[in-house]
C-alpha cells in the first residue's frame, strides 16, 4: 500500500515571525547592495556627460543614465515596501513577546496564589490573638517579679502615705519659719559676738572729784580716779 499511495510527509511548521524577518532583512540587503552598484554607473554617466559635447553622443550616455535612473527607482521602492513589512513584523513580534510576558506573568501569579493560599490555612487569626494574650500576660507576670525583686527590706508595709506627706508638709513649714529675710536659715548664718561689758558687769568710773569723808580734816586731795593726788613742785624764783 506504500508502494501504491506513497507515504504521507510531515508538514512543515509555519515560519515564525523571527524568520520572516530575517529573510525579508536579507533581501533587503541584497537591494540595497544593487542601488550602490546603480550609483555608482550613475556617477560615471554624470562624468561622461559632462566631458562630451552636446550631439547625438551626449544624448546617448544620458538615455543609458536614464535607465539606470529607472532602475534605481525601482529597487529604492522595492527597498520601502520591505522596510515597511520589516517594521510590521517588528511589530507584530513586540506584540508577541509582550503576550509571552504576559502569560509567564499570570502563570507566576497562580503559583503564588496558591502558595499563599496554603499558608494562609496554616495560620490563623485567633492563633494570633491568643498568642497575643499570652506575651501580654507573661510580661505582666515579669513585671509583677521585678517589683517584688526590687522590693526594700528597711521600709515597714504599714506606711501610710499620707501621713509621709504631713510630715514632709511640716518639715518645710520649720524650714520656712527658720528662713531670714535674705533667704538664708538661721542654721547657716553665723553666730553673733557675745557681749564682753555685759558678761563682766563692770561699774562705772566717776566722773566728778571725790569728798573726803567725816572725821578726816588733813584727808588729801584726790584725782578724777579716786587716788591721792601728787602734790605739784612750785619754781623758787
């Protein structure tokens, strides 16, 4: 049956649009290398025409440029219309590798949905808050021992604070009651001299000159501090 019908081919896969481009690139290269040889004859028939005088010479060169002119129109409009599909293809292949982009995307997205979604049955939100409580109420806890650690031994629990507060009340009144008019206690400002006359309670000197007692005629003249005066030397002339 081989034989009779043959065997039946494979079909070719579609180009793609990377070979598509790349083909038509190519032939646009090869258009391009015939506008070059095309200049090239155009500038010698330019030099030619220059150098002949004008007659039927003259006028042959420029019919042979002519038709290279032509030709090169045409290979310069062949030249657009295939940078014209280049850049569809272009295009087109932007929009492809855009779509790919897209799909991976989406693609990455359902496998990390996925993946939260399986983490998010492994924890819950009451888990949370109970784990929560649990930190609150042992720092509360810790609290509790550290104060009962810090607690002072010299300080009676019976203490009630406001009696404290009276006796710190009173003590600054005594404080304020000791306080001078310059605002220094009596404690800090120094002690005064003692009074030496006062201690001593010395009488008075006399100021006038002293009588004699009764009974004493020849009593001899006493000076300002009670004492015999001395008698005064007189000249002899």
């Amino acid at each position: 049956m081989k034989r009779v019908f043959g065997v039946k081919k494979d079909k070719e896969p579609p180009p793609s649009v990377g070979d598509a481009s790349d083909r038509i690139n190519k032939r646009g290269e090869t258009v391009d290398e015939k506008i070059k040889k095309l200049d090239v004859e155009l500038n010698r028939y330019k030099e030619q025409i220059k150098k002949t005088r004008p007659g039927p010479a003259q006028e042959a060169v420029k019919s042979r440029a002519m038709r290279v002119l032509k030709q090169k129109r045409m290979y310069e409009g062949q030249r657009d219309m295939l940078y014209n599909q280049t850049f569809n293809l272009d295009q087109v292949s932007f929009a492809s590798e855009g779509i790919k982009d897209a799909q991976q995307t989406m693609t990455a997205l359902k496998s990390a949905n996925k993946e939260l979604k399986g983490m998010m049955k492994t924890v819950k939100i009451q888990d949370i808050d109970n784990l929560q409580d649990e930190m609150m109420d042992l720092m509360d806890v810790s609290n509790e021992i550290q104060e009962t650690l810090g607690r002072s031994y010299s300080v009676p629990d019976d203490i009630d604070e406001e009696d404290l507060m009276g006796e710190l009340d009173a003590l600054e009144a005594d404080m304020g009651m000791e306080t001078e008019a310059d605002g220094v206690p009596s404690y800090l400002q120094p002690d005064a001299e003692p009074d030496l006359d006062a201690e001593l309670r010395l009488p008075s000197a006399p100021t006038g000159q002293a009588t004699a007692p009764a009974g004493r005629s020849n009593a001899q003249a006493e000076d300002e501090l009670g004492l015999p005066a001395v008698p005064r030397a007189t000249l002899r002339g």
